[in-house]
C-alpha cells in the first residue's frame, strides 16, 4: 500500500504542476462550438429523471475524453455540483485520475486550475497528502490564476485537517511574497483563516500591499484593508494626541538625526506620524471613489479608526454617495454613520438634508435616518430639524411616528433651550386620534417631568383629565405613575384617579395593576385621609388576582404600608422607601456604545460579538521597531531578474500614483532604467529579428534626420521622458503596452502629435496580428502602425503612433487588438505635449506678445522653491512640462519660452519674470485661452514643488 501511495504522490507532484492557471477574469471563455461528439456527451436529456440518473455518467465519459474543453467543462460543472450539496462522490475516482495522471498535463492554464478547485473540494480526509503536494506545486506555477487558486485552496485544506497549519503557513507566506495583484487578496484571505496572529509574516509584505491595493480586484481590497487596519493598531503609535503635527514633510523629519530634534522641536511637535502609517492612508484614499460599496465603507473604517481625527472627515461624502445604492447597502451605511455622528457630529452636519427622510424608505432606514438627525440636533439647527419632526410624527408609519417622538424627547433633554417647546408640542400630541402616538407621547412627557417636575404641575394635571380616553396600557401605566410620584402636586386629582382606577381595576391589564397598587400605597402614605378605604380594597383585589406578581406586589405593599405586630419596624421606613427621589432618566442613543466594535463589522451590525470577530487592539505606548518592514532588494540574473523588473514596474507605478510629484518622477525614472536593460536582454535570446524588430527600428532614425534638417531649434533633454501605462498585461491577457510621447516631429502628418507605445508579451504562448481597431470618435484621426504578425513570449516591440488631438487633452479612444481578443485602450495627452518648439528671437518674442494682450494674456503670481529659482532650473522645470523651445534673453531675471500647438499652429509664449524673494509674474501669451489656463496651472505646479 506504501508503494501504491507513494507512486500516487510521486505522480501528483507531477500532474498537478499542470492543475492551475488564471486570469483576471473568473469566468472561463473556453466555449468553443461544440463537435457531434460533445454534443452527444453534453446533451440534457427532456425527461429530469433520467437526466440526473445519467448526468453523473455524462460526467464521466468527459473526464475521460482525449479532448480539453470537455474535460474542463467536466471539473466546472462538478464544482457547480458540490456547491449546490449534490453528491458526486461516484466521480471520486475518475477527478483523482485526471488530477493525479500525466495525461492531463497541458499547458491550459483552465484545466490546471479547475483541477485543483475540484480536488480540494472533495472533503476525503485520505487525500489530504495528495492536496498538500498539489498546493505546494499550485504555488509555486507560472500562472498568478494557479498561484490564486492554491490560495483558496489553503483555506478548504484548514478546514479539513487544521493539523496542516504549520505547513499551510509556509504556504502562505511563499505567497505573500507574490508581486501578483491577482493573488495578494486571495493569500491575504487564507493568512486570515489559517494564522491572523502571525503578523511578523506580514512585517516584510506590508509596503508591497500597500502599494499594490489601488491595482487589487475590489473582493481582494477589503479583505487587505480588513487585515492592515488591525495590522496598524500593534505596530503605530496613535494619531489622537494634543499638539500632534500631520504635515506630510513630517515624513523626512522622521529620520532626521536626533541632535536636529533636540533644537526646541520636541515639545512642539510631540508625535510625528510614522511613514508606513502615512503610507497606508495615502494609498487608502483613492479607493473612496470605488464604485464597491464594501471597498468604501472598508477605507471609512480604516481612517476611523487608524488616522488623525482632522482627517476623518474625507470619507463623508463617500459615505453620503453610497445613501443612493439600495436599501440593504443603506442600512449597513447608516447604522455605521449613526456611530460616527455620536462623537463627531462636525462631520455630517453640512449633509443634514442627506438624511431626512422620504415616503419612500423603509421603516428600518427611516428609524436610522432618525437617529443620525437626533444625534446632529444643536442649539444652531434645532429648529430645523424639529420642523422636520412635526412632519413625521404625521406619518402614516405608526413605527416611524413612535420613534419619532422618542427623538424629539432626546432633543428635549439634550438641548435645554428647547426643552419647554418639545414638551409643548408633545402635549398636543395626547389629543391625537392616534393612540400609538399617544401612548408614545405620554411615556417621553413622563421621562421629561422627571427632569423638572416643580415646573409642570399643569401638565400633570392635564394628563390626568385624558387618562379616560387613552387606553393604551402602557400609557395609562405611565400616567398613574406620574400622578402618584408627584401626588403631593397635585392632592385634588390624585384620589379621584384612584377612584375611577379601584373601579375597572380587574379589567386592566397587569402593568396598569401594578401601577395602580404603587400609587395606592403612595396616597395612602400622603393622603390616609381620603384614601385609606380606597387602598384597603384595591390591595383585596389584588391579592386574590391571578397573576402572581401582583398578588406578591400587593402581599408586599400591604406589609409595608399598614402597620402591625409584625411589621412595624418596616412601617417606619415605608415613606423613605415608596417616596425616595428618583434620578430622571436619561435619554440616550442606541448606538453609544457600538463603537466598541470595529466599524463595518457583523458585530457592529448586530452589537454582540459575532463568531470570529477579531478584537481591534489598543494602540502600543511605544511603537515596534520599523525597520522590520524594510526589505533588501536583490539583483537576480535571467529571466527571473526580467520578471521581478517586469513586477517591479507596476509596483512603482502603483506607488506613483498615490505619491507627490517628486516620487512620481524619481519612479518613472527608475521604470525606465529598468526598461532599457529589459530591452536589451531579449534580443539576446532571439536567433534572429522579427519583421516587428525590423519595424521599430526605422522610426528613430527618420525622427532624428527630419528633426535635424527642418527643426533647428536646440532644447535641452532634462531627465527621462514619461511612460503611461496603455494596457495592463493581465487585462490584456499576456498583453502589455506602455506608451510615451517622444516631442519628435511626427513623420505622417505635421498635425499629429508623435506616440510611441512599447507592446510586451507576458504570457507563455505567442501573440500574434497586434493592430489597431476601431477607434472612437470614428472621425479620430489615427496614423495607425503596422500589423505585427507575431510577438513571442517575454519579448517587446517599440511602434509609432500619429494621432491629431485637434489642440485638446481629450482622450483618443481605440481598440488594440490580437488575433483572438480586443481590448479598448485610451492615450489622454498632457496639456504641454500638444505643443512643438518655435525658434525665434528675443525681439520676435517681445514683439508678438505685444499682439496676444488682454483676454490673449494668462498670469499669475507663484513663490517659487529656492531650488527652482535659477534660469537653468526655470528651463529643466518648463521643458519638462511643455514641449516649447528656450528663448535667449539679455535680462538675468526673464526667462521665455515659445512654441506653436501640433494642431493648428497657434504661437504659445511663456515668460517668467524672477521678483523679490523667490516670487516670479509667470505668463502665458495664446489665443487658446482654455490651453494657456492648464498650461499654467501645470507650470505652477512644477516650479512651486520642490
């Protein structure tokens, strides 16, 4: 048998390094027309008996085609089987044959994939070994669709034999370190269901997630948020203290010396926010405009509970936005705004009109709206929101209007200025044919005289008068509670109510008794005189009624009230007993303590601590040493040195998207080293060049010989040129392709602005007849390049591109397109590559700026960095936004710059006029008024950033 197990393992290790693969999507599009034969195996028989008799057979005959649609179709509808509760185990055998057999090893990625997905959903203790060797081999493929499958498949193996963990963790930790976004949530996932307590796994991952979260699919980000969030309540130290500075540059003065501390900083600047934190709330930020509400609301929580509170505010209006979605995202988004505006009500005040409520809504978010507006309620919009109390209460909602009540009861005792007028209004109310809004009236009206009852005997006495007519036992209860607190304010009414109440006393219900008994017992110590009969009789009543605690009540009251042998030392205590004082009660909101619970939680929805729940913890005096996140980076050799340039590439462009501009620029600049040595490498591992090779090369040449004869105008090259991402290669499927503006003549047409894309095949098979498709406007004039028959793997190809932009940043929208696939791209134009240089003299400048004054002429004052200030920096900050040529000038403290627009040859002027301290008169002669505002706003941009 040890022999037998031994060769199955020996061959899984084998078969499953073919069993995954993945692409962005989940969706498999393998659907090709179906032969005669696939037709005969996948045929749904008309009679449901005899289809699921046969369906398992049908599954068998597939698994054990030659041919690889069946077979993948075969797994996926196995998978949909298990999901549904069917029993497939009579397919038991034929999936571990395929899985564990070498016939099935193809380079399909579905299959490799699909195989695994279906072998770990088998839940047979006996095969744990043979899913162990499969997901180790699973992590270790190719393919980031495999490398996510094996991710998943961690968490069912836990779930079958949790004494894997150890191994499982290896796994897992293997996987943290993929620089795949398709993979980081699905292992950040399983990291969370096998070991949440190994945060050390996490120390040297965490910047590398931060970075790669904007590019994650939107399941995998809030699960990612979800683990940081908790991640950076052990390692940071809290944002909420007195005096505490957030400026950004605080970054640098972190790891400044500590004699440049010392300098009388210290006490103004006590905490100083670590890097890494900033980091994680930078990077955060763009997702609030996700169009995932879960992907939202999880950075709300984040920056609740981990950034500075000055800063919490920015996710208001994500939150408000998410109001429109429908009314299961609603409630979740207002029970969580319900907690947040209990202790910071500056945050939703300017949305107050968000939350009032519509005939629309249901009663649960109307409540919750309810509550939000209850708990913004002050002195300056009291008035506002009780109006819009006054409508509510008139609802037809009986629910809605109780709870309504309730509000305007907590607005009374929050706001003492008006607590007179609610409890007016609330008055009314007891004449309102409505006896639930009665009732509800009557017990808020009861919790207010509690608060000032010197003040409102009138009331007292006015609820007395209506105690006839309202029949709700709750109500009545509440009156006869207050009439006999307050019996000595009002001796004239109490006894008579005692009267009609010892008459229908068998007809009430419980709690009416129960009150009744209390107020007999009152007025009998107050008012024996009048009352003593009374008393005697509802206190007989009660001790023969059926229910027991009424009959214990009035057991208990008799004893206490009326003296005798036996009680007499307790007599003596009954007025200090029945007629203490009693603090009021105080009125406060459902949601105070929910904050105990993490935001956007289960716990939080339910407030109890739901199965799993993982407590946030408390913020560290001291933090962790933060140089465990650093890590080293290691040249590697080959093609794994090409694929980590390949990954470290996006990661940079991930980080430049959330970093200033000086990042941006210092990232791109390394992204193109990184390219150059990339693009050296392949060429090497090609016998011979590609008609594609051949293609790319003659551009540069004609763009150097035409510019040197036609355009004499000298601009210095000030670092390297900016690369934008066109296609992602896993959107693409393998295809990738970058593309930056050369500012060369273009070669086609002298109004198109010249493009250079750079097209990469990350995939492992060939990608063959790339062109460009339709394009969108279809009146969008494209010089198109030409079709490349075949791009082999890990190899790249640079092309040129002419496209008229007609003087506008307007996007130019198309299809880049393969053999198989179309995929719509877009190349949107920085404002300063619309222009091309103009060579003229500083007379010729002078004098056609006259011409371009008043509505022509765009100016502003800026405060330059001191950097900046010099004429060869003025130039290295222009020419990197614009593509305009340097105009000689006599005076040290002008600069100039003149160019004309590709499109319409329109003369663009730029001049820079050096003042006192640092401060310049930047401006711009056009007649495109709407080009110059853009163009100036960018070179104010760069010349005011250090």
């Amino acid at each position: 048998m040890d022999v037998g197990f031994s060769s199955l393992r020996s061959e899984a290790v084998g078969a499953v390094r073919t069993a995954m693969v993945s692409a962005e999507n989940l969706q498999l599009t393998l659907k090709a027309e179906l032969s005669q034969e696939e037709q005969a195996l996948t045929h749904i028989r008309s009679n449901p008996k005899e289809a699921h008799k046969a369906g398992n057979e049908d599954l068998k005959e597939m698994l054990e085609s030659s041919k690889e649609s069946l077979k993948l179709e075969a797994m996926k509808r196995i998978v949909g089987l298990i999901a549904k509760g069917k029993n497939a185990s009579e397919l038991f055998p034929a999936v571990v044959k395929n899985v564990a057999s070498k016939n099935i090893e193809d380079p399909n990625q579905f299959i490799r994939a699909s195989a695994l997905r279906v072998l770990s959903s088998i839940r047979v203790p006996i095969i744990v070994p043979i899913m162990m060797l499969a997901i180790k081999e699973a992590a270790a493929d190719l393919s980031p669709y495999v490398r996510k499958t094996s991710a998943h498949a961690i968490q069912k193996l836990f779930s079958l034999d949790a004494d894997q963990k150890e191994q499982l963790i290896e796994v897992i930790e293997k996987l943290l370190k993929d620089k795949s976004t398709l993979v980081a949530g699905s292992v950040v996932m399983a990291f969370e269901e096998v070991c949440p307590d190994r945060i050390d796994l996490i120390h040297k991952n965490y910047r590398k997630l931060c970075n790669l979260l904007v590019d994650v699919e939107e399941w995998g980000q809030v699960v990612i948020i979800s683990m940081l969030t908790r991640y950076a309540r052990t390692q940071f130290t809290s944002p909420w203290k007195e005096g505490a500075m957030f400026d950004e540059n605080n970054e640098k003065a972190f790891y400044e010396s500590d004699s440049e501390e010392k300098k009388g900083h210290t006490e103004e600047k006590p905490y100083i926010m670590d890097p890494d934190h900033r980091l994680l709330l930078r990077n955060t930020k763009p997702l609030l405009q996700s169009r995932n509400t879960a992907v939202v609301m999880s950075v709300a929580q984040l920056y609740w509970h981990l950034a500075p509170k000055h800063e919490v505010s920015i996710v208001t209006k994500s939150l408000v936005r998410l109001l429109r979605s429908h009314r299961e995202v609603q409630y979740i988004v207002l029970q969580n705004i319900a907690t947040m505006s209990i202790q910071r009500k500056g945050m939703f005040e300017p949305f107050m009109k968000s939350f009032y409520v519509r005939s629309t809504d249901a009663t649960h978010i109307k409540t919750l709206k309810l509550e939000i507006l209850t708990n913004l309620a002050n002195e300056a919009n009291i008035s506002t929101i009780l109006r819009e109390f006054q409508t509510y209460v008139k609802s037809q909602d009986k629910a809605f209007a109780a709870a309504t009540i309730q509000a305007i009861g907590r607005c009374a005792t929050n706001i003492s200025e008006v607590t007179d007028t609610c409890l007016n209004g609330l008055v009314l109310l007891l004449s309102n044919r409505d006896e639930t809004v009665v009732a509800e009236s009557v017990v808020v009206i009861k919790k207010l005289l509690q608060t000032q009852p010197t003040q409102h005997s009138e009331i007292i006495k006015h609820m007395a008068k209506l105690f006839d007519n309202i029949t709700v036992p709750m109500a009545r209860a509440s009156i006869l509670w207050l009439i006999g607190e307050y019996c000595e304010r009002v001796p004239k009414i109490a006894p008579d109510v005692l009267r009609k109440m010892a008459k229908s006393f068998t007809a009430e219900e419980d709690i009416v008794k129960l009150q009744t008994v209390n107020l007999a017992a009152k007025l009998y110590l107050t008012n024996s005189k009048q009352t003593k009969l009374l008393t005697q009789y509802i206190l007989n009543l009660g001790k023969y009624d059926q229910n027991y605690d009424i009959r214990d009540r009035t057991r208990f009251i008799r004893q206490l009230i009326v003296p005798s042998e036996k009680s007499g030392a307790l007599n003596k205590y009954a007025r200090r007993i029945l007629l203490a004082p009693k603090p009021a009660p105080v009125l406060e909101s459902s949601f105070k303590d929910r904050d105990r619970f993490q935001l956007g939680t289960l716990s939080h929805s339910l407030n109890s601590k739901a199965t799993g729940y993982q407590e946030l913890s408390d913020w560290p005096a001291v933090a962790p040493d933060q140089s465990v996140r650093n890590v080293e980076i290691i040249e590697a050799s080959g093609s794994d040195s090409e694929e980590e340039s390949s990954e470290s590439e996006k990661t940079s462009s991930d980080s430049g998207k959330s970093s200033s501009g000086s990042e941006q620029s210092s990232s791109e600049s390394e992204l193109e080293q990184k390219k150059k040595k990339k693009t050296k490498k392949v060429p090497q591992k090609k016998s011979k060049p590609t008609a594609a090779d051949r293609y790319s090369e003659i551009p540069a040449v004609c763009w150097s010989l035409r510019a040197s004869f036609f355009f004499p105008v000298t601009t210095s090259s000030f670092g390297p040129v900016k690369t934008y991402e066109l296609l992602h290669h896993m959107t693409g499927k393998g295809l990738a392709a970058k593309y930056h503006f050369p500012r060369q003549p273009c070669l086609y047409q002298p109004s198109m602005v010249a493009v250079q894309v750079i097209l990469s095949n990350s995939s492992d098979h060939s990608l063959e007849e790339i062109h460009i498709g339709d394009r969108s406007p279809a009146s969008l004039s494209i010089h198109c390049f030409n079709t490349i028959e075949r791009l082999e793997p890990e190899a790249s190809v640079t092309v040129s591109m002419g496209i008229d932009f007609s003087d506008s940043t307007q996007a130019a929208n198309f299809q880049l397109c393969t053999k198989e696939d179309q995929f719509s791209v877009s190349i949107q134009p920085a404002v300063g590559e619309l222009l091309m240089p103009s060579s003229m003299t500083e007379q010729d400048f002078c004098k056609e700026q006259g011409k371009l004054q008043g509505m022509n002429e765009t100016s502003a004052t800026i405060t330059m960095e001191t950097a900046n200030a010099s004429s060869q920096a003025i130039s290295k900050q222009v020419l990197s936004v614009a593509n305009v040529g340097v105009v000689s000038s006599s005076q040290n403290n002008f600069s100039r710059f003149a160019g004309r627009t590709v499109s319409s040859g329109a003369l663009v002027l730029v001049s820079l006029e050096l003042k006192e301290s640092s401060t310049a008169l930047l401006t711009i002669n056009t007649e495109k008024t709407v080009m110059a505002s853009m163009l100036l706003r960018d070179i104010k941009q760069a010349l005011t950033q250090a």
